[in-house]
C-alpha cells in the first residue's frame, strides 16, 4: 500500500492523521477556526474533509507537500478559484515552503495552459501575499546546476 496510512477515528469521527496533517499545512490558526464554527449541519463535512483530503491525500507521503501545492496552484488556477488560489499561494510560501523559483515557474506555467487573465491575477495575487509575508524577491532561490555527464577518458 505504497505509504498509505491507516486513518484511526477518535470520538468525534475525526481522523488523528488527518487532524496532524491538516494543522501542518494549513496552521492550527485555520483549523482552530473551521472546528470553532462547525455546527450539526457541517460537521460532517468537517469530518469529510479532514479524514478524506488531509488523511487520505496529503498524509499519504507519496508525493512531498510542496508537489502538492504545486499541483493545487494549478487546479485552483485552471478552475478559476482565485480565493483560495491565494490561500494555497500563501501556504506554498509559508507551510510548504516551496522555492521561490518554483513558484514563478508554476506561474508562468499557469499564464501559459489557463490563459493570459489567470496568469495576470495569479501573479497579482503572488505579489500582494509575498508583500504582506515581507518575503524579499529581490534574488530567487538559485537554480542548481545541472549535472553533465563525464566523458570517458581515453
């Protein structure tokens, strides 16, 4: 089973795995005040979301948390979901902590596959969070340097 992990529910219906890997990628801030509103209506979609999503996708260790912001960025930016396209762009840069190179690379992949608008508000939308996070991008995170294969010696 490939890393899956076995999602063990407390009493609540919610899935331990799920909660740990939940709270590291979007902040025990965030989590704190979805469960705060849960009501009877929506608690099963809590419980949805955290054994599902985050116990179930993001826990399962096959690919890294920042492959997995990158591949949200792009979906969110595909589907036009500009609101949390910003709330993934932040955990990208902060919880995640995908490589600023990387993320303009997605950017640009973005402007290209979505179209010329997408791209033009997902980097709006890069540009207000890394302000407000006061990320200096003055000088991307360098690129390593390819390896070349050695020639044979005669």
């Amino acid at each position: 089973m490939m890393g899956t992990k076995i999602a063990k529910k407390n009493d609540s219906g919610f899935a331990k795995v799920g909660d740990v890997s939940r709270r590291a990628i979007i902040g025990d801030h965030y989590v704190d005040g979805m469960l705060k509103e849960k009501n009877a209506f929506d608690h099963e979609w809590q419980e949805y979301l955290n054994n599902q999503l985050w116990g179930r996708t993001w826990a399962r260790g096959i690919l890294s948390h920042q492959q997995l912001s990158l591949i949200n960025l792009s979906m969110l930016a595909g589907l036009g979901r500009m609101e949390e396209f910003e709330l993934h762009f932040r955990i990208a840069l902060t919880r995640t902590k995908v490589p600023l190179i990387q993320l303009r690379e997605i950017l640009l992949h973005i402007g290209m596959y979505c179209g010329v608008p997408i791209g033009r508000d997902a980097f709006a939308i890069a540009r207000r969070v890394l302000k407000e996070e006061g990320i200096d991008v003055s000088r991307l995170d360098e690129v390593p340097a390819k390896k070349t294969a050695k020639k044979p010696k005669k």
